[in-house]
C-alpha cells in the first residue's frame, strides 16, 4: 500500500508509467483504454490521444487478431490470460510490422467478484524469436550441407546432435542461447574445416577437378591438374569462366554448364573436342568430364563440381590407328590387293572384297578357305598348301603364284603372299594372307615373249633373205653385168628397208620407254602433207587415197611424227582391208582442235579387239592370217599423239570398214 506521507496516489502512478515494462489498464466491455505507459504506447506505435478510446478504434490494426476478443473474455470471465511468444501485426512509423510479445491480461475483481479493470504487461521477444528462427535455418543449412559432405564429415553430425539438443532448450531458457551461439560458432568451425578438407580433396587430387561458384561459374577451386588441362595458372581464381578461358565462349561448354545449373542435373561429356589457349597457342584437347550440381538447402544449385580427364593421347592414338588403317585401306584398294585372316581350323576366312574378286566372287558373297583351292587348278593345290604348311613351321612368309578358273570358265593368275599367326601356346592357328590378280601381267609377260620371240624372227627373215643376196652377189662378182644382178640388188634393198624399219620401231619403242622421244614442231599446212604422204601407195597404183577437208588448217606440231602416224594407218588399211580400193583421208575441225581420221571399207575388226589395238606388243591375228611386224606400230602412234596433248582411237563395224583417228590442238 501506499503511504500518503511520502507521495501522493498521481504521482505514484505517474512514476509508475515511467517505467520500462509495457502497461496499460482497461476497463468496460467496450475495453476503452484507462491507461497506458510511455512503454505500451511505442509498441503500439502511438501517442497518449488513443487514451480514452475503445481497443478497437485506438488499435485499428489489431483487426482480425485475437487480442481484442481475448481481452472480452478476460472482462466477461474474470480469469487472467498469460500469453508466450504471441505474434502480432502493429503499424508503426505508418507501417504494419510482424512482433512477438510475452503479455498478460489481468482481471482486477472489485468486491462483488466483478471485472472492475484489466492490467495489462507486455514485454516484447521478437528478438529472441528471430534469434530462434535464425537457429532453425541454420540448423536446416546444416544439416542439408552434412547430407553433401557425408564422407567428410563424422565430427559434423556430433555437432549437429548437439545443435538439436541445444535447440529444444531454447524453446524454454532464454539464457541458453548464448551457450547455443557457442555451439553455432563450433559447428561454423567444423564447417570451416570441413570445406577446408573440401579444398584439400580437390586440391591434391590427382585428378583434374575445380568448382565453380554462382550463375557466372566464377572459378573458387582449382587443382594443378585441370590448371594443365587448362593451360592456366592460378591467376584465374576469382574470375568468372568465359574470363578465365576466353577461347570458350565459342563452343558450347558455357551452355552446357548453363543447362547443368538450371535443371540441376548431372551431365557426363565423353571423348568432347575442346580448343584451348596452351602457351599461347590454340590447342585440340578431348575430354571425358563431369559437371556435378551442388545445391544448397532449397535444392537450389548454387556451384558446379567438375571432375575432369584429358584423353586426348587415347584420342589421337585412336584416330592414328583408323588413319593407318584407312590408308591401308586405301593402298589395298588403289593396288587391288586382296587381304583375308584364315583360321586354319574352321577354314572360316574374313576377307576383304578384293579378295573375293580376285576369285570370282562377288563383294557380298561367303568365302571359305576350301572355296579358294577349289577355284585353284588342281596340278597347283599340293603345292600351295605345302608351302603355307612350311610357312607355318618356320614362321616364315610364303609367296607364289597360281592360276585360278573363276565359275564363269575364264582363266585367272593369282600372286598370293602371307604369314601364319600363333596362339598363346605357339601353335600356328591363323594365316593373313594377301593376292593381287596378276593375269594382265601375265599376259604382258605372254606377249614380251611372243614379241621377242617374232622380233627375232621378224629381223632374221630379211637378214638371211640379204645375207643370201650378198653371198650370189659375191659368187656372181667376176661375171658380167645381168638381170640377175639387178634382182638381188632390189632384194637386199627390201630385206634392209625392213631391217630399218623394224630396227626404228625398236629404237623408238626404247625412247618412249625412257620418256626420251622428242617433238620438232613447225608450222605446217596440213592439206599439203597429207596430200604428200604415203606416196608409196600411191605409185603402187592399186589404191585411191582421198582427202576431204580444209585445204588451209594449219597446225604447230612435228610434222614428221604426225606424217608417220598418218602412214602407220594407211599402211594398216592396205595390211587388213586390201579389198578396200578407196583409203579417205578426212581433215574435221572441231572447235580447237583438228580431228584426222583414215577409213577404210574392209571387213572390219572385232570389237573385242578394238580396246587393245593401241597397247604395247599387240597383234592382230586377222582372220586367222598371219602378218609380218612387231605389234609396236599403233602403240608408238598413240604415244606421239600424247605427246602432242591429243586423243587416238578406233572405230569398226564388221563388214563396212575401220577408221582410225586422232586429235591435236589447233
């Protein structure tokens, strides 16, 4: 009780609304407000006119909480109500706030038991709620971080039990949130230590790894090994990526980690091609690499892990081996060689589809080991076997040549070489072999000797015809002068105008083999020398050689080698058309160039023939008649006519007569 003595009731009560603690009294059930300390009004945020006025019309923003119904009960009931970390919304400085509040509202009874005022105390702990709400987030932070770093982190989830506990008894003591802020900063130095581990684990590593942080993958952790990857140093630390590595912003790495942070998935890059600036110099590197999202709490990415290796060694031996393999390949096909594996056990073989052609067999077609010496001559089997059986026992190479009947009757020569393979217990098991057809060779082979063989006898006939001249020409010395002299006079003249013939076509055969016949090239009228040539036919009086054409082309070419073509094709037409009486001799111009054709009207050659006429020591058995030369005549034309930069041919129908013809530049 108060003594009158020492203070007045006012200004006891006024000292009393100094004091700190929020008070207000209310009375009525309208709860107008009686009271209320300089405490109560700045938490409501307002001055001493709401002194007087209803609880609703001084608190307008209490509307649609519950104080004011609470306040009634409390008037109607008479029973005080004690609140705990309660929320309310309060517009202070004009503005709606969110406060907690511990607060009590007591019933003053007067003496018939009856609601006279309520006193009201408040004490506000917003802090202290923040200060939980704070713990609670840091504790989810925490926890989330904990289920990354698992494998890092045992101390962590001590401390974490630890942080549980402190958490429940904050929720009843006060006092107990400076020993959890002791807490807090020990799991904050775990965390330190675990992200320092963190740094460590990336950091030596040995492989490449670094971690990018934000939405600009700025670059917060980086090992030595993708530094070299990189061909950086650490001076890119702290840099956003596209800064640190320029030469990126064209590829599409930069999306990718885009994609990556948005969707927060993984993405695995295998064998990806990347440019790189290495010593200043743009360099290939391929790698297999992962891009890792690490998120926070939310589940939102907040950095990426790269994990990284370089196989661009693997890359590029690979790519080595296909390129040799293509060559070999290449070279396969552009020689025509034939390649196969044969296990000697099945008889399976893996061949490529020149090998089967040279059998006769088509690219898609099976082809076994027995297939190939049954397409062998029988007389050479033994003989090919035995020597891939000593092949095998000596680990040596064998090479030989066979003739093969392909299933369409024609006759083919195979030169086939190979090697055995050995399994691990050094038995032979497989043999790589490989066949190139040879049967143009062959042939070639064929057709050296027959012309050797009719060189030799084409040169003896006229020398054993003149050396027989010469011995009567001697006998018949000292005898007078006769017909008979005369006769063999013009007979060693014809056997040694063959001999010269023959002897000029070796030796042009011998230049052109050396790339050594030569070109003289005039102007000339060609009308004028084709009207000059091949007068020996003429005087023989037997053929009509007529010219059709421009009277005035003129070319730059050797005269004398054009003039001898122009002869070797009259010459033919008279060897194989004799029935032709008429020989035409056609000058066509034809844009820049001039074509030279001769017709005849013989018989006509077989067209099978016709795509061999200009090649070396070919003859022409010509309805089974026999005809004196080397087979050389048309190849050295076709040779002077390159030589000129022009085209040679031959046209037949069987029956009407052949023309030959050849082009050159105007």
């Amino acid at each position: 009780m108060n003594s009158p003595d020492y203070i007045a009731p006012e200004q006891l009560l006024s000292i009393l609304f100094k004091s700190p603690n929020a008070t207000a009294v209310y009375t009525g059930e309208d709860i107008t407000i009686v009271s209320a300390n300089e405490a109560m009004l700045a938490f409501w945020g307002k001055d001493k006119s709401v002194i007087g006025n209803n609880f609703f019309d001084a608190l307008p923003e209490l509307s649609g909480q519950p104080f004011l119904d609470i306040l009634k009960q409390v008037w109607n009931s008479g029973e005080t109500y004690i609140a705990k970390d309660y929320p309310a919304i309060l517009k202070v400085d004009g503005i709606l706030q969110n406060f907690y509040f511990d607060f009590e509202y007591k019933a003053i009874l007067n003496e018939q038991g009856k609601t006279s005022y309520i006193l009201h105390t408040a004490s506000e702990v917003s802090e202290k709620m923040e200060a939980r709400k704070m713990v609670k987030e840091k504790s989810k932070a925490e926890q989330q971080l904990t289920k990354d770093l698992v494998d890092l982190n045992e101390e962590y989830l001590v401390a974490n039990e630890e942080l549980l506990l402190i958490n429940d008894k904050l929720e009843t003591v006060n006092k107990e949130l400076v020993y959890f802020k002791n807490q807090l900063q020990e799991v904050n130095n775990t965390l330190l230590e675990s992200e320092n581990r963190f740094r460590s684990l990336v950091e030596y590593s040995p492989v490449a790894m670094a971690s990018l942080k934000g939405e600009n993958f700025t670059v917060d952790v980086v090992n030595e090994a993708i530094l070299q990857i990189w061909g950086k140093d650490r001076s890119v630390v702290g840099l956003p990526l596209h800064k640190a590595l320029p030469e990126i912003e064209t590829q599409p790495f930069l999306g990718i980690l885009k994609e990556v942070y948005e969707s927060g998935k993984n993405f695995y890059g295998q064998e990806l091609k990347v440019k790189l600036l290495v010593d200043e110099k743009l360099t290939d590197r391929y790698l297999n690499f992962v891009y890792k999202p690490i998120s926070d709490s939310e589940g939102k990415t907040t950095a990426i892990l790269v994990v990284a290796s370089d196989v661009t060694d693997q890359v590029n031996a690979r790519e080595t081996v296909l390129e040799m393999n293509t060559r070999l390949q290449i070279a396969l096909d552009a020689s025509s060689l034939g390649s196969t594996e044969v296990d000697l056990a099945t008889g399976i073989m893996q061949s490529n589809p020149q090998f089967k052609r040279n059998f006769g067999f088509s690219d898609d077609e099976e082809f076994a080991y027995s297939d190939l010496f049954e397409a062998m001559l029988p007389e050479h089997r033994e003989r090919v076997r035995g020597l891939v059986q000593e092949a095998i026992r000596t680990n040596g190479i064998y090479k030989t040549e066979y003739p093969v009947k392909w299933r369409d009757g024609s006759l083919h020569w195979i030169q086939a070489h190979g090697r055995p393979r050995y399994d691990k217990n050094g038995k032979g098991d497989r043999m790589v072999g490989m066949t190139a057809d040879i049967t143009d060779k062959k042939l070639f082979e064929q057709r050296k000797d027959d012309f050797l063989s009719i060189a030799s006898h084409e040169l003896k006939t006229p020398i054993t015809s003149l050396k027989a001249s010469l011995q009567l020409l001697d006998r018949m010395k000292n005898k007078p002068f006769s017909e008979t002299h005369v006769r063999l006079i013009e007979q060693s003249g014809k056997s040694v105008e063959k001999v010269v013939v023959l002897i000029d076509d070796l030796l042009n055969m011998s230049r052109m083999s050396e790339d050594q016949l030569r070109l003289e090239k005039t102007k000339f009228n060609l009308y004028d020398m084709l009207s000059m040539t091949c007068n020996h036919v003429r005087m023989e009086g037997k053929y009509d050689l007529i010219i059709e054409g421009d009277k005035n082309l003129e070319l730059y070419a050797d005269e004398h080698r054009i003039d001898q073509v122009v002869i070797n094709f009259v010459n033919n037409a008279v060897k194989y058309a004799p029935e032709s009486k008429e020989i035409h001799i056609i000058i066509e111009p034809q844009g820049n160039q001039v074509k030279v054709s001769v017709k005849d009207f013989g018989n006509g050659i077989d067209a099978k023939i016709l795509p061999h006429l200009f090649d070396r020591y070919f003859r022409v058995d010509h309805s089974g008649k026999a005809y004196s030369g080397l087979g050389l005549g048309l190849y050295i034309c076709s040779e002077i006519i390159r030589k000129h930069e022009g085209k040679i041919g031959a046209e037949s129908t069987i029956g009407e007569g052949s023309t030959f013809w050849f082009t050159l530049p105007v």
